[in-house]
C-alpha cells in the first residue's frame, strides 16, 4: 500500500516529467532545422592574387592549378570552421561556396547558427529566405528582325559568341528551341567558358549538343528543405516546370521556330539572341526553391565564365536582419558583377502597390513587365446578335459563329437528383460533372461562374475542361461574378471550346439575355432553355492596340534599404520590356501548372518573362562591343529607352482596379521601355567599377561600415559624398534638403566627335542647374557633368523629371531624375 510520501514522491515525478516533457517539446520546436548561408573572410579563387589571369575575357582560369589548390583550401577551411565550432550530428554542410563567394551552406538549428556567427573567420551569417520562380511576337515588337538582327549578321549570327547562363527550373533539351541545326553550325569561339554536362533522370548526355553548351543542378538545399517528391522533384537539369526552359527560350532560343498548340499555329517564336549559346544551372524545384541553391549556382556560373546572367527566380521577401544590398543573394551578384558578368533579374510580380520591387542593388538590372501590341480576343455570340468580348484561346464552336447552340446556366442543369454538397463548387462552378443532368448540357454551352472556389484558388479551369468533356459540353463560358467583381483573365490554351468573361459588366449582358429567353415555372425551375449563342475564334491575334503599358502585376519601386522599406537612393526598377503574354517553349511535364500538361508552348506573363528579353538585349550588346564592362552595357540599355508608347504619349500604367490606366512614372518603368536599336549605338556611356559600389555603400549613412567589411571583404575608403554621386544612368535622391550636386561622367563610344546640349526637366518643387551646359566630346574620350539640384518647395513626396543630352549627330541620352524634396532648408 502506497503511502502518503510515495504519493507525493510520485505526483512530483510525474511534475518534473511533464515538465521535462514540455521544455523538450519547446525545445524540439525551437529548434527546428533550416539553411545558414555564411560568409568566410579571405577572397575566393576568383579574386585571389595567385589565381587571376591574363586571359581574354576572364579575370581567373579555373582549369589553372592555383585555383584548384586554392579552391580546395577554401573547402578545408570551411569543414575546419564546422568541426570545431559545431556539435557533432548537429549539421549538414550542403554546400562550399568558392569562386566568387568564400563561404558556405549549412543545415542547422538556430542555436548552433548563434556559435557560427562568434566563430573566428565567419563573418556574415544569414538564413536561407527561400527562391521562387517571378516569343512569337516581341521580336518584331522591339524592332530586331529589322535592325538589330541585320546589324549582327541576321538571325543567323544574332548573339554569336556569347554564353547566357540560367539560374532557374532547368531546361527541356528536346525542345526544338535548344536544338542544334547542323545546316547552320555554331563555329565561334568559346575558349573563355567551361561548363560541364551533369545528366541525370530525363536528361542523356547527348542533351549538350552545341546550343546547350552546359548543364548543372544543385538541389542540396531543396533536399534539406523539404521531402521532395521523386516523380517531379528531379534530380538531374531536366525542366519538370517549364519556367526555365520558357525563360532560356525568350533569351537565346533559336530563330523561327513554329509555335502550334492543340493542332493551332500561332506563328513562329524567335529568342532575342538566337545564336547565344545556353548554360544552365537548375535550382529552384516545384516543390520548394532556396538561396542556398541559387546562391551555390550563381557561384558556379561565375566560374564557367559565363557573359549574360538571367535570374527570373529570387528571394520571397526582403532579407529580415540586414539592409537589402548586402544580403548574401546581393553580394552574389555583386561579386559576378565584379567578374565581369552582366546580371539581370526579374524585378517581381507584385505591382501596383509601391515598394514591391525585389530587386535592390545598383549592380544589377531591374527588369518590369509590359504588355506589347499584341491582344488576344475571344467572344461570345449572343443569339440577339451582341458579341462579348472575352478571353481564352479557344477553337470556335462547330460552325465558327454560323450555328447556335442551346445556353445553359450551370446552376439550371444541376441533378436534382444527385448526392452531392449544394455549394458553389458543385452548382456554380462546374468542377464535377456529377452534378450535372447529363441529358440538358451534353450539347450545350454552359455558363459557369466564377465564385467561391476560384476565388480561394480551389478550384481550376482544369476541372472544367475534365467536365465538358465527359458530359459533351458544345462549348463553355466563365463569367464574372458580382460578388466577386471582375477577375483577371489571362489567355491560355484550352482544350475544349470556351471563353473567360471576367468583366462583371459584361456578364451582366449575358445574363440579362439568358434570363429574357429562358421559361421558368413559379418554382423557378427551367422549362425551357431558349437562349443561343456561340462561341468564337480565340487564337487569332490582333496587333496595333496601344503599348507598351505597363502590367499590373508588375512590382513598383521605390527601392528600398530594409524591412522597414525606407526609400533608397537607387532607381528601381531599371528597365521596361515585354513580359505579358510571351509565348515561349515549355516542359510537357508541366509540374505546377497541370493546364499547359503535354505541350511544348505556353503563353506566360510576369517580369520573369521581362528579364530574359533585356539578358538577350544585352547579349547583342556584349556581341558588337566585347571589351564593354556590363555598367556600359547596363548604361546603352537604360539611356536610350523611351518613355512614350506607340501613339506618342506617356506610357500607360495598369493600376489596382482591373481595366484601370494611369501616367506611369520612373517607379513603374525606370529609365522607359527598352529599345533595342538605339541601345547598340547609344552615343554615350555611364561606367561604374567595383571599387565604385564599395563607395556607394559606405557612402549611405545609416549602414554599419563592419557590416560592409564583412559582406564584401572591403574597408570603406574613399567616400562619393552621398549616394547618388554613383555614376549609374539615372539620379535618385530619397531625401533632399535644400540642395545637392552630383556628378556624372560619360564617356563617348561613337566613331567621331559630337557636341552635346544638356536639358534637364526638373522634378517638381525643385530646380536643376547642369554645368557645362553643353559641351564637345572626342571618341573615347570622357566628361563630367554636374547636377546641382535645389529644393524650391518641400513636397515630402517623390517627384519625377529627367535629363536629357542631344548630340549633333543625332544620339540622344535620357537619364531618369527623382526627388523627393523635404526641406528648403538644411
């Protein structure tokens, strides 16, 4: 028999257990693993005094013996860091980063991230914020066919000589895209690269035929990430998603190759840079995408010697504990910069509001989104003979508008019969063909409506095409819901007859008419469906409407220093180019996106599609002027964009409401709308160096000058004064008070002497003084500017203007101007 001391000897076990029990419970989820990126001090192979090379094109050769000694003791030191500051079993080094970064990858938990940051030799240690993934036609939109092309040699030549790299999804090597043509073989040099052919699951070793020059994953991260699944989380370059091989195709696919989905041909699709070779670094997967992979790729790019970067992946956030310019993802790209690679990046998809850029640093491109000329319209024929507009690239049905077929609204076709949940999934939605009278919509065009489930992204158009085929729908129309509001409706192929009609005025015509022509009894049961219609042609573009305007979703600046999003003194995004409904090669498999599963095509918008159009931009650029370092590139690219569309006003903006169009400014397009032509002769150019970024961050007030040291391996030395003083194609400043000059300095990259005449609109509340006013100028030769700027009325708001230098022989160089005056006085 238990006595009263055993009970409470007992009763305090079971206390202290539990609470045991509970501190490990919090314990374990405290502690929880995730990925560390973590900066060494000491330069990486690429910068090393032993390692760096006289060879042309390339500041370092890694096939030289120095580097790979380096190299290896730069992995030593990482493990030696690990062993001695971590616990045993605590850890799982994922990667060594050793060409451009030295540092490393690793799993871990957060306490044992706390000993790396006070182990001697790390100087930086940051988590692992995730990545994600952010043409028939734009061509012609931008005037290559017809100028650029011509100027290079034609499509037979475009691009010759220079390897893109990309950072994204992998790549279908089957495509006819990427496919080497032996009539027309590719013969230029590429001593300054060396990639490797890494194959795998999905991709042989013949998938590097030439046009494919390079092939690596990295999926480290992904593995410690997440549970990756087998059957589309591939382990090899293969392209489960389709984004990369889209992406790759924008930028450096092959010329007029023919674009034909569901048995349609939609005309022929040509990259930007069509004799580019393609090097690609898969990884970002559809299951999970992380720094730690993209940063490992972007290393390794660096390495190969790649010229052109395209990043249309990146971080899902601003970095939490840092300002933006120095996260591990910035300073990645800042020391490929460094190696002489120009870097593009897709500026985001989260536009309109302000300050959704996710693109920061002055040493990289900005890429915003725009849509081109081109429209796809679908419509619905009424049997009172209106014709609504609408959206789907859709085969017409039977009789292309000739014969009307009964229309039916979905929630009056229902099984009265049938056992299933009376929801707007079942009744409204048209997601399940057993909710349906089989013997009143098998030959109907049914009105689906876009309620609940679309709305929370339950359910898919996808379901619906499953539907009207087992139940023989003629045809079917999405309408826009009042309850809802208007939606976005984007072009995409569809399998069975359909149109999107996502204006919710024009559904209200539709309904209008269904409710005139249909008999219902007192019960509000349908007796008779009266109501005809037909549906029409979607697949036929029509051109010449207004553009470019800029895409809603397409992320705005101001650029922004931290979490916080305090203003910047950098202009972002850089760039406008094409990025709404792009056509462009895919991955059959379609892992994310089952709609576009078994085809080789998809018609996508997003900056992601916008990047690559600037990455080939640049590669002709790289092409006609080798020895130009990517800030020169970056320069031609930006200075002589335009600003106006193709009436000749100022382009056009879409805003938060759908169908809304405002007066874009420099926060939604930069320095304009690229234009290609102009930008391989652009007169003059603006140079920025590495030792100039160092500048530029140690001239910003409000950061650390340890945690500049610590990010770039370099002491702040000598000051540009302020921010805007870096001599980039635009001037920023997020703060004046009362006044400032800054300065540029161009250099002529023209054939002859020009004379310049210097304009400068100012910003409002605000005066420009530019000195010389106008000035001479001799080939190669160079000359400062000074901006001297007053602040005449304190606005405490961003205001826009530009500076413009006409030269004689007709160039002209626009530079972006924006302001925010707070203070007249200091």
């Amino acid at each position: 028999m238990a006595t009263g001391v055993d009970v409470l000897a007992a009763s305090s076990y079971a206390v202290l257990l539990l609470h045991l029990l509970a501190i490990g419970t919090i314990a374990s989820v405290v502690e929880e693993r995730s990925i560390y990126l973590i900066l060494m001090e000491g330069e990486p192979v690429a910068f090393h005094g032993d390692v760096l090379s006289s060879q042309q094109g390339r500041r370092f050769d890694p096939k030289s013996e120095a580097y790979k000694v380096h190299a290896n003791k730069l992995v030593d030191s990482h493990d030696q860091v690990l062993e001695s500051t971590l616990d045993k079993g605590s850890y799982n080094k994922l990667y060594s980063f050793k060409h451009v970064l030295n540092g490393f990858a690793v799993h871990t938990t957060p306490s044992q991230a706390k000993k790396l940051q006070l182990a001697q030799g790390v100087k930086l240690v940051e988590r692992d914020r995730r990545a994600k993934s952010m043409t028939t036609y734009t061509p012609e939109f931008l005037g290559l066919p017809q100028t650029v092309w011509t100027q290079e040699g034609g499509d037979r030549n475009a691009g010759d000589g220079i390897v893109m790299g990309f950072v994204d999804t992998g790549i279908n090597p089957f495509h006819p895209s990427f496919a080497y043509d032996m009539l027309n073989p590719l013969t230029s040099n590429l001593s300054h690269f060396s990639g490797a052919c890494e194959t795998g699951p999905l991709f042989p070793p013949f998938s590097c035929n030439g046009k494919i020059v390079s092939t690596r994953f990295f999926i480290a991260g992904a593995q410690a990430a997440a549970s990756l699944n087998a059957t589309i989380d591939i382990p090899s370059p293969a392209d489960a998603v389709g984004h990369g091989s889209h992406v790759a195709s924008i930028a450096a696919g092959n010329a007029g190759v023919p674009v034909t989905v569901n048995g349609f041909y939609y005309g022929r699709a040509s990259g930007m840079a069509p004799r580019a070779r393609v090097a690609v670094y898969k990884a970002v997967y559809p299951t999970v995408g992380t720094l730690a992979d993209v940063v490992a790729a972007i290393d390794q790019a660096v390495a190969d010697g790649v010229d052109i970067l395209t990043l249309s992946i990146g971080p899902e956030e601003p970095p939490q504990d840092t300002v933006t310019f120095l996260s591990i993802f910035d300073i990645a790209m800042l020391f490929a910069r460094r190696a002489g690679v120009f870097v593009v990046q897709a500026a985001g998809n989260s536009g309109p509001g302000p300050s959704t850029v996710l693109s920061y640093s002055p040493w990289v491109v900005g890429a915003a989104a725009s849509r081109t000329d081109r429209r796809y319209a679908a419509s619905l024929l009424l049997g009172n003979g209106l014709n609504v507009s609408g959206v789907g690239l859709s085969a017409p049905t039977f009789g292309n508008g000739s014969l009307l077929y009964r229309l039916v609204l979905a929630k009056d076709a229902i099984n009265l019969s049938g056992a299933f949940p009376r929801t707007s999934e079942y009744v409204e939605e048209c997601q399940h063909p057993e909710a349906f009278d089989p013997n009143v919509v098998r030959g109907s065009i049914v009105l689906c409506s876009f309620s609940a489930g679309f709305y929370n992204e339950t359910s898919t158009l996808t379901a619906i095409f499953d539907t009207a085929r087992v139940l023989g729908f003629m045809g079917f129309v999405l309408v826009a819901n009042p309850s809802y509001g208007d939606f976005i409706g984007q072009p995409i192929p569809f399998s069975v007859s359909g149109a999107l009609i996502p204006k919710v005025a024009d559904a209200k015509i539709v309904s209008q008419y269904y409710e005139q022509q249909t008999l219902r009894d007192a019960r509000g049961i349908v007796r008779q469906f009266n109501a005809r219609a037909a549906i029409q042609d979607g697949r036929v573009a029509s051109f010449g409407v207004q553009a470019p305007i800029v895409s809603r979703f397409s992320s705005r600046g101001p650029s922004f220093i931290d979490i916080n999003r305090n203003p910047s003194d950098v202009l972002k995004p850089d760039i406008l180019a094409p990025g709404n409904e792009i056509w462009a090669a895919w991955s059959p498999l379609s892992a994310l996106d089952p709609i576009l599963t078994g085809y080789n095509f998809a018609l996508l918008s997003g900056s992601s599609m916008a990047a690559p159009h600037v990455a080939g931009i640049a590669a002709l650029i790289k092409q006609k002027y080798p020895s130009w370092n990517p800030s020169m590139i970056a320069s031609a690219i930006s200075t002589t964009a335009t600003k106006f569309d193709n009436n000749g006003g100022i382009i056009m903006a879409e805003g938060f409401n759908i169908g809304s169009l405002y007066s874009s400014n420099n926060f939604d397009f930069g320095a304009g709308f690229v234009n290609p032509t102009h930008a391989m002769d652009p007169g003059l150019v603006l140079s920025s160096e590495f030792e100039d970024y160092i500048s530029f961050l140690c001239s910003m007030p409000f950061i650390d000058r340890f945690a500049i040291k610590a990010a770039t391996r370099v002491w702040c030395g000598q000051s540009i004064g302020h921010p805007a003083n870096l001599n980039i194609p635009s001037v920023t400043i997020s703060a004046l008070r009362r006044s400032l000059t800054v300065r540029r300095s161009f250099k002529n990259v023209a054939t002859k002497p020009e004379t310049y005449v210097s304009l400068a609109i100012p910003p409002n509340g605000t005066t420009i003084t530019l000195r010389p006013p106008w000035f001479t100028i001799a080939p190669e030769g160079t000359q400062d500017l000074d901006i001297e700027i007053n602040v005449i009325k304190s606005t405490n708001e961003f205001t826009f203007g530009e500076i413009i230098l006409t030269g004689s022989l007709n160039h002209i160089v626009r530079m972006p101007v924006t302001i925010r005056p707070v203070s007249i006085v200091l």
